[in-house]
C-alpha cells in the first residue's frame, strides 16, 4: 500500500480509501490511485481491508453433498451471481453430518464472510444457525426450510411434481411403489411426516397424496432411508424386491440415488421399465442417454442457485425480501422408465450373484 501511495502522489490512507472503496476520495485520485495498483500488480490483503470495512467480499455456502449433481448446479448459480456482484464463494461441503455443519458455520464465520447460503442437514438440531443468524449475518436457505428460523429461504415447489408423477404410476396401474432416499436423520424406515429434510417431506407428501387420492394405503416397507453409499443402495434394493410382494416401481430421491439404484437393479438382473418402472428427482446429463430415456421430476436448479444469491446481496445491501419463502416450479417429463406393472417372479428371489 505504501508503495501504491508513493506512485499515486497520496497519502497511505487516501490510497486505501480509494483501493478499498470507502471514505471521500475525487474521482481524479481514485484513478491515480487505480492505476499505480495496476503497474506496480497489486493485491489488497483482504483481511485487513475487510477489518477496516467490516465487510470481506465474501459469502459462505455449506451444502450436504458437493457430489449431489443438484448442489453442483445450485453452486454454480450462486457463484456466477455472486461473482457479478464483486463476492468470492467459500463453499463448505458437510456430507449432511450436523456436526459437519456446526464446524463449517462457525470456520466461515470466523472468516469474516458477509453473509451465509446453508442447505441444513436436519431440522432437528439447528442451534447453530440460530446463533449465526444472532451474529447479524444475512442468511439464505438453499432447497430446505426450517421452521422456527426467521430467515429467507430458496426451494423448489416439488410436491405437485411428485403427485404428478406417482399419480401417473398409478393410473398405469401400480399399486406398489418404493421410495428411496439418502435420508439419514429419521431411522432406516418411514414413521410419518415432517421429516428431518424439508426437500424430502415433500417428495414423499406429494408422493402420499397421490396414494390418498386413488385410495390405496400407504406401504411403510416401500418407503426406504439411507441409501447413503452404493453398498447400502444396493442392500435397500435387495430388501425391497425380497419382499413378499414387492415394488412395481421405484421412486428415487435425488440423481446420485438414481444411478445407484439403477446399478442395483441390474445386479439382479431386473429391467427398466419391463419388470420395473422407474422415475428420478432430479434431471441430468446421462439421463436421456441409457435406454430407456429416463422419466423424470426436473427441477430449475440453476435458477435456485442464482434466487438465493440474489436474496442474500439484497439483504446484504440493506434490503429486505418480499417474501421469506421463495419457491420455484418442478415438472414432470415423462420418457420411457415407466409402464403397465410386469414384474416377474424372479424380483422377488434372492440372486445367486452379488
């Protein structure tokens, strides 16, 4: 900075000023100033520029699964729009472990970032979001909310997409129709709703309420937790189609579930959608190109991403959202995973192999 000044004919702290966008300062030596950072290359140290401003240009994202390709496409939503507005991103990936999470807040916090962009992993332990919200960090919810906490949050309306897609199920006329999902904070098995996941509360309410809709019970063993790795994909998909009477269809939670759960099915030597049909939350690049094209709930990811960033520069600028909860639309696009129930006799056998 000193050398900066020296160039520019000003003092230090008129140099830092201007480098550092506050204070009064003339256009005319804004410039002088701009350019000698540009000939001599310089760089601000931003942790003392943020200790002089009180803000670091910067937001934290902490998200459950980096891998999930729905949080890869939300992340670069986010950064794409939080880039325009002069922030850097600082993501923290969790693995959906709460203590992951705690751990994560509280290192971004300590980081100085401007403000927070969280995708909780469970509703159940939320202290620490409430005292990061009591340090006076805007914070932004991505995908889930959680009640009780009076802060923005950015998901898809994803219950009239899973209606629609269990309702279709239904009228091809399944009667057994399997859920699967990485859920961990609610035991391996479903026991009713809320869950610990808002996102997943509502594809199992839309799913639900289709069944309610046509009459038929809800089937607790079809609906499975869990499926956190391939290993226990694989054993969930075993135990369903051991069943006495089991699925006709399967609904799967997210994309990485997807493939899973497809792998799965093949392993026991089950086709899509001759033996089984199928349907994914979540669309993605390989989806159209295995055969059959997959049938599936497609979500505006992207545009979450670029929502919450947006929601958070605006509470960072002083402003306040119009609503709390922003919700965008999901829709079904039906392929060719999905037709008339043909399971064989042979889904409900143990396979020699795997």
């Amino acid at each position: 900075m000193a050398d900066v000044a020296r160039l520019a004919g000003v003092s230090k702290a008129t140099a830092s000023r201007a480098l550092g966008n506050y204070g009064a300062v003339s256009e005319t030596v804004r410039e002088r100033v701009a350019t000698a950072a540009r000939e001599l290359d310089y760089r601000p140290n931003e942790l003392a520029r943020s200790m002089n401003t009180g803000r670091s240009m910067s937001i934290g994202v902490v998200v459950g699964d980096i891998e999930n390709g729905y949080f890869g496409l939300a992340m670069r939503g986010i950064t794409d729009t939080a880039r325009r507005a002069g922030y850097d991103v600082v993501l923290a990936n969790t693995s959906e472990s709460v203590e992951a999470e705690i751990d994560a807040v509280k290192v971004l916090l300590d980081k100085r970032v401007d403000g927070l962009i969280i995708s909780p992993a469970s509703a159940y332990e939320t202290q620490h979001l409430h005292d990061a919200r009591d340090t006076g960090r805007p914070i932004v919810l991505l995908d889930r909310r959680l009640p009780g906490l009076d802060v923005p949050s950015v998901e898809v309306d994803i219950a009239p997409a899973a209606r629609a897609a269990t309702t279709a199920l239904i009228e091809s006329g399944h009667r057994r129709i399997a859920f699967i999902s990485a859920l961990t904070t609610d035991g391996p098995e479903f026991t009713g709703l809320p869950l610990g996941v808002s996102s997943v509360t509502d594809r199992l309410e839309g799913m639900l309420q289709a069944l309610g809709a046509a009459g038929l019970d809800v089937s607790a063993d079809l609906i499975r937790f869990g499926a956190v790795s391939r290993e226990t994909t694989r054993q969930i998909v075993r135990q369903l189609f051991e069943l006495p009477d089991p699925p006709t269809a399967v609904l799967a939670s997210d994309s990485v579930i997807a493939l899973d759960v497809l792998l799965a099915l093949r392993e026991r030597g089950l086709t899509v959608p001759d033996e089984v049909s199928f349907v994914a939350f979540d669309d993605f690049s390989w989806a159209e190109l295995i055969d059959p094209p997959l049938t599936i709930v497609s979500q505006p990811v992207h545009q979450v991403g670029v929502t919450a960033a947006e929601v958070l520069l605006l509470m960072l600028q002083g402003g306040r959202p119009a609503t709390q909860r922003h919700t965008l639309v999901a829709d079904l696009v039906n392929r060719g995973s999905t037709g008339r129930p043909r399971l064989s006799a042979r889904a409900a056998r143990p396979q020699d192999a795997g």
